[in-house]
C-alpha cells in the first residue's frame, strides 16, 4: 500500500524543509522497498550504485532514472492484471513517447494530488472552463490533438463544466467564445481561461492582439500547461507572455497560472502566479544537478532538474531526472523552482553525432 | 548590405583581417579577391614541391616550440594532433603514395616510359567547406590542396570562430632559408588562401564559390555535406566528401589470451577513445570481442576500464552539451538495470558492457560499448558505407580475409587498435592529392 493521505491531510503548501524531506524520505523509503521487491532492473540498479533504502540516506543519495528510459523500456512495479491504464508522453523531444503503466492505486494518488495542488491556487469550488483548444471529437485521429486533449481533461477535476472555443483550424470561435464570457460576466461567475501554452500565446492572444481585440476578464483565471518548448525559438519570456495577456484578456497578472507537470510523475504540478516561480509541494523534492559533475548545485545556479516524489508505485518513477533545465531558490523556508530551457547540444558537435540524427 | 547576403572576409593576402569574427570585413562581390588570387596562382603553382614540403615541415617545428606562438594559441585546439601531417617526410610518403609516381612530376613533365612524358597539374581553385566540429581537421584538406599547389578558398563555420585566420595569419609570417641561401616566403605560399564565412541561407554566395571552384571539398554532417552537393556546379567540378561516418572496433580471442595483452590493448583503445573526445568519425564507440576467449569478455569490459580511468587523469575533458550528459546517464542506467557498466561518479569516461553483438549509436565524451561476437559475420553485418574505421587486433590471416568483406561492403579503413584516430592516406577510401591534380601525357 501507497498510503500518502498524510501527506494529502494538511495543505500543500504548508511546511518547513526539514521536515518536508524527513515526511518523504520515510515515503520514498517505503516505494522503494516495493520497487526492488516487485521491478527487477531496479533492483539491479540499487543494487549497481550500492543504495541500501534500509539505511540513513538523503534524498539526494536516491538513484534517479534520466526520463527517457521511459521511451525505450516498459518499465513495471506491479502484476500486469493491475494495471489500469497505460499513459502516453507527448513525445516532442523524441520519436518514441514515454509509456507509463498506471494501477488503481497510483491513478487515485494522482488525482488526489491534482486535486490538492489545484484547489490551493483556485479554491474548492468548481468553476467553469472555457478551453482554448479544438475539441479532440471534431478531429478523431489527430494524434497530437488526442494528446492534448487527454492533458486537458486531466485538469477538468475542478470544472463545473467546460466548452471547447477554437475551430478545426485552430482559429477562435469568437461567437461561442464571447457568448460564454458575457453568460459569467452577467451571473458574476469566476472562470478559467484554460489551454496549453504556445496557443493561449500563440493562437489566442497574438490572433486578438493582431485584431485589436480587447477584453477586460477582471473575474478570469488563465491557466495554461505544456510547457514553453514552442514558445523557445520564437524567444518569448515569460515576462512578455504574461504582458501580452493581460493587454489582450485584462486578467491581473497574478491570475496567470503557469502549471508545470511531466507525464513520468503526472498528478504533480508545480504552479507560478504571474511572474513568480513555481511552488514545489511538500509531496514532491526538486534537485538540480550539475549537468557535468551531477553534483547537487546551490540556489540559483542552472542545472538539470530531478524530481523526487512518492506517488508512482506501479512503476519506478519515483526519483527521476528529467531533460529540463532550471534552477531552485528557498524562500522563507519553502521551495521554488523555474524552469530556463532544455538540455540541448552544443552548438560544436561531432559529424557522428549528425549522423546518429539522421539516421 | 542585408546580413543574408554578405560574405565575411577572415583571411585574404596573408592576413587575418579581424581580431573578432564579429568585426570582420564584409563583401558583397567577390570578384575582386577571385582575381587577386587567380593572379597568384601563377607563382605557386611553379613552385617546387620540395620547397612547399621545407615550408611545412618548418610549420612543423614551430608548432611543437614549447613557447612558440601556436603552443600558446593553439594547443587547446587540437593543433598538435596534426602537427605529424606537416612533417616533411609524413607529407613526402603520402603525396608519394596518393600520386603514385616520382614527386618531381608535380613540377614538371617527367618520363613516364621510352615514348611518353607525365606531369600532375593543379586543377585550380579548391573551395574547402569546413565543419564546426573539429575545425583543425579542415586544415588536412587545406594541406593537401597547397602541397599539390593549389589556390584554397576556406568556408568556416560560425563556430569556429577566428582560429583558423589567426593560424594561417601565423604560418604565413614564416620563412624558411635553404642550404643555396634561398628563401622560401610563407606568404608566396599562403597568398593563395582565402577564409570567409557565408549563413547557411545565403544561396547566392553557396552558388558563387561552388561555380568558381575546379574542385568542391565539403566536411561535416549530412546536411551540411548534401548542402555543399546539391549546389549548382559546372561541369568537371569534382567533389571530396568527408561526411559524417563511425567506427568501431573488433579484437578476435588470439589476441586477449593472456592479461598483459589485455592491459595493451586496452591502454591502446583507451587512447583512440580519448582522442578529441570521440568527435572524429574515426573514433570507435562500439568494440566487439569474440566470445569464447581465455579470459572472458567481461574481463576485457573491466580491464578497460582501469585503463580509461588511468588515461582519464592525464588527458582533461574538453566541453559537452547537457543533452550529451543525459543521453550518456541514460545509457549508464540502462546498463545498470539490464547489463553491466562501470563508470566514475562524474562523466568523464563510461564503459558499458552487453553479452551481444548489437551495435549501439554513439555517446561521445569517452563513452564506449563492449559488445560481443560469435561469428565474423555477425561483425560483417554492421559494417556499410557509412563505416569508416575498423579498429582491428586479429589474426593476420583472419584480419585480411575479414577485411575483403568489410570494404567489399563499404569500409574505409582497418587500423590497428591504437592507431585508428590517426589521419592517414588514402582516407575516407580517396588518394585525395590524386583527386587534387589533372594528369596530362605528352607524346615525346
């Protein structure tokens, strides 16, 4: 049993450092005894890099697993009959996607703990979601669209109800989309502005910034997810992201929520308000490595991020590292992380190493 | 002039133009500088080779002075690994071996039997299109072009910055005396080698420089090299490819029979790793040893290992990418979890271990697979055109007859273990100073 209701019982956000770490050491301590008891090639690496969990150990002496071991192994911790769901990464960075295999137990952690990290930003009551997106049922058998569309839901937990307002063209249905906001503005209901990030930006606010169109959401939340991969070439700061949407929705800058999450520990998402970093919840322990010595790096310095969390128990998730570039900071006594980038190759590489590309 | 459109002069006339690679002049037209070389060709081209190879072979000694100019410019670049290419008698056996006749048919007509007369020309303007990666190793064709006496028009990458300009500018401020008192000038040499820089975008300037030029050398990875290939050029315009390639190695079970010969190898093969940090298509990444040995193949992945971690203390790293970082942690867990791997707490080298003979994309950064093989073929299997370098301890008999197939199926090169990152003639398959010079008889 994976029981983290203790960690479910208080806030998120409600802690010290100290005893966050010793609260996920004991859980870590606990997945891991089931990981070497039921996943053999982790074992092996326990084993291999000589990590006793019986012993005194810190959370940075947990062997981590880079991510895309994901991609290439179907890595499992439980019988193949409790198995109740089979997730699948975006695959963006790579041809092939990660494959996560989910048990019941696993599943309801997961939501649990959206549920948790979610309500602490926008509250207890449910809201509506207007989704800047195509509705995946227009567009049966767009892969990436079913993907996107599988993210979404996901977050639809705390929805009252929802409404798709992009077209197949991934244009805005400005009637559908005006409609709705004029319905919760005259019933002064709260809503969330929903999608992932490079539309909101890209399809959304650029599109009505281009046509000179302005609202004034003063009773709106965006929330964007997806992370800022297609948003890198194109040099946008989350500065101006955020400054083009509160010129075009009229939303409060603090009412922009950045939510952070990766498919390989999904269920935990680290949220920024504005221009603020994200929140670490005391579910979960961000490190950042030294991409050359791998040694723990301080405050502030960029390195690559490892995450620490006990909630995957149907597969060795658990301490994994991840292709993201960041850094950490500790602020009256809690944890923030930002992400920069991602690790990407020098700009001098080896014609070998063009060839293994195109090959 | 839009930045699309200019083509950045580095090196023209025997100078580096620019301290910085930002500041360097720019032209539109090039024309002015094709005729300014076109002139001195005249002078290079009656040249004699044995004083083209006195002027390198001086280079050669300037480079190895502990504080000379090139050690404290150079020698983080790679510069001393070349430096056996500009020795005289180095260069003497491979223009002997890639001409494949009297040297002094470089200078002149020379008998070639009762009836006839024999002599190599240069074919004119050679356009070097030089890759970021190594950038010193453009500097092999550069050689090749100026000893068979050629004008050479070098195209560098954004990244290589200001260091092959700085060089030339260096080797052309040498001369050297001869026993009669003559001199030989470095810039009556050089005067015929210019460096620019175009974007990858500018399709005028890729067109310009591939239509003036006798002969098209490109280095790089396979876009930069199809690049280069699908530009326009006029007929007769030949091309020198060194596009991307790998290589691996092979040690048949005679050769590990007993531990000091391990300890050899491996030390040897330690070394072809080290070098330039695998970045070099004839750096191995896989090495695959027959099953069934002495000692075991395990033994062999461990030995190894020793010998990277000695060989790791003397030679320092040079930088990676944090992608590369990952790709070689993820390789490391893998082989945890499934194989075996061995390996410091930091990144410096990695030896991983499969009882199979599935040959693995490289790594880099001193990352190699020891893999295992039951049959020849199963090693025949991997090789293609692609394959530029087998390092080999074997057998001679099994050697030779591994290495028909091998080539048969696409295989450059089968040095020896220690020796494969050495660059030598004939290279990626080509005599390339042959391909260098036009061939004329005269009927005497």
């Amino acid at each position: 049993m994976n029981n983290l209701n203790n960690f479910f019982d208080s806030p998120p956000f409600d802690y010290n450092i100290s005893e966050k770490d010793l609260n996920l050491i004991e859980s870590l301590r606990i997945n891991l005894q089931h990981q070497y008891n039921n996943c053999l090639p982790f074992k092996r690496l326990l084993e291999k890099r000589k990590f006793n969990f019986s012993n005194d150990f810190n959370l940075e002496d947990i062997p981590y697993i880079p991510v895309t071991i994901f991609k290439d192994y179907q890595l499992k911790s439980v019988k193949e009959e409790l198995i109740v769901r089979k997730l699948t990464s975006s695959a963006t960075s790579s041809q092939n996607p990660s494959q996560i295999f989910i048990d019941k137990e696993t599943r309801v952690n997961q939501m649990k703990s959206l549920v948790w990290i979610l309500s602490s930003f926008l509250g207890k009551k449910k809201m509506p979601y207007l989704i800047m997106d195509i509705d995946p049922n227009l567009k049966k058998g767009d892969f990436e669209l079913s993907a996107r569309g599988a993210a979404i839901r996901g977050f639809l937990v705390g929805a009252s109800k929802s409404s798709f307002c992009m077209n197949e063209q991934l244009e805005i249905d400005y009637e559908k989309f005006y409609s709705l906001i004029k319905d919760y503005e005259k019933s002064n209901e709260k809503f969330i502005l929903f999608g992932y990030t490079y539309i909101m930006y890209l399809y959304v606010a650029m599109k009505m910034k281009e046509k000179g169109e302005k609202l004034n959401l003063s009773n709106c939340i965006v929330m964007h997810i997806g992370g800022w991969k297609k948003l890198y070439d194109q040099k946008v700061s989350k500065e101006k992201f955020n400054k083009i949407l509160v010129d075009v929705f009229g939303v409060e800058k603090d009412n922009i929520l950045d939510v952070y999450g990766f498919t390989e520990q999904l269920g935990t998402v680290y949220i920024s308000k504005g221009n603020g970093m994200k929140e670490i919840p005391k579910i979960s322990k961000v490190l950042v490595r030294d991409p050359y010595t791998l040694e723990i790096l301080e405050d502030n310095q960029e390195g690559l991020l490892q995450f620490l969390n006990p909630i995957p128990y149907s597969y060795p998730g658990l301490s994994v590292l991840t292709d993201d570039l960041g850094f950490k900071c500790t602020i009256n006594n809690k944890e923030y992380f930002e992400i920069t980038g991602r690790a990407k190759n020098s700009e001098v590489r080896g014609c070998g190493d063009i060839l293994s590309e195109s090959m | 002039m839009s930045k699309k459109n200019e083509i950045k002069l580095l090196f023209f006339e025997n100078k580096c133009l620019s301290e910085s690679f930002e500041d360097a002049p720019s032209v539109s037209d090039f024309s002015s500088q094709y005729n300014s070389l076109k002139e001195s060709h005249h002078k290079l081209a009656n040249t004699n080779t044995d004083d083209i190879l006195d002027f390198f072979d001086e280079i050669s000694k300037k480079i190895i002075e502990r504080d000379g100019v090139f050690q404290k410019k150079f020698s983080e670049d790679g510069i001393n690994f070349l430096t056996y290419w500009f020795r005289k008698n180095f260069l003497k056996k491979a223009l002997s071996e890639s001409i494949r006749t009297d040297l002094r048919a470089l200078d002149d007509y020379i008998q070639l039997d009762e009836k006839n007369l024999i002599a190599a020309t240069p074919k004119g303007i050679i356009t070097h299109w030089l890759s970021g990666n190594v950038p010193i190793l453009g500097l092999l064709s550069l050689i090749q072009g100026l000893a068979t006496k050629n004008i050479n028009i070098l195209k560098i990458s954004k990244e290589t910055g200001m260091l092959i300009p700085n060089f030339l500018h260096e080797i052309a401020k040498i001369n050297v005396k001869k026993s009669s008192n003559r001199l030989i000038k470095g810039s009556d040499i050089c005067k015929g080698i210019a460096v620019v820089y175009f974007d990858r975008d500018n399709t005028n300037a890729q067109e310009y420089f591939s239509k003036i030029s006798n002969i098209r050398v490109a280095w790089g990875g396979m876009d930069a090299v199809e690049s280069v290939m699908n530009t326009k050029k006029h007929y007769g315009t030949e091309d020198v490819i060194f596009g991307p390639k790998k290589s691996f190695a092979v040690i048949d079970k005679t050769q590990i029979n007993e531990e000091s010969k391990i300890d050899s190898l491996c030390q040897k093969l330690a070394y072809d790793i080290f070098q330039i940090d695998q970045r070099g298509c004839n750096s191995p990444h896989n090495i695959f040893i027959e099953k069934n040995s002495k000692l075991g193949s395990k033994f062999f992945a461990e030995r190894l290992s020793i010998a990277m971690k000695s060989l790791a203390n003397k030679i320092s790293q040079q930088s990676y990418s944090s992608l590369e970082s990952l790709n070689v942690l993820k390789k490391r867990t893998e082989y945890d979890m499934f194989y075996e791997a061995y390996y410091p707490d930091s990144l410096e080298w990695t030896v991983l271990y499969a009882d199979n003979s599935s040959i693995e994309e490289a790594c880099f950064n001193r990352t190699i697979f020891v893999k295992t093989f039951k049959n020849i073929d199963d090693i025949l299997n991997q090789c293609n055109h692609l394959t530029q370098s087998i390092g080999v301890a074997m057998e001679e008999k099994n050697l030779i007859r591994f290495a028909k197939k091998a080539a048969l199926r696409g295989v450059d090169r089968f040095p020896k273990i220690g020796t494969m990152t050495l660059y030598e003639v004939p290279w990626d398959g080509m005599y390339v100073m042959d391909r260098f010079v036009k061939w004329t008889k005269i009927n005497n």
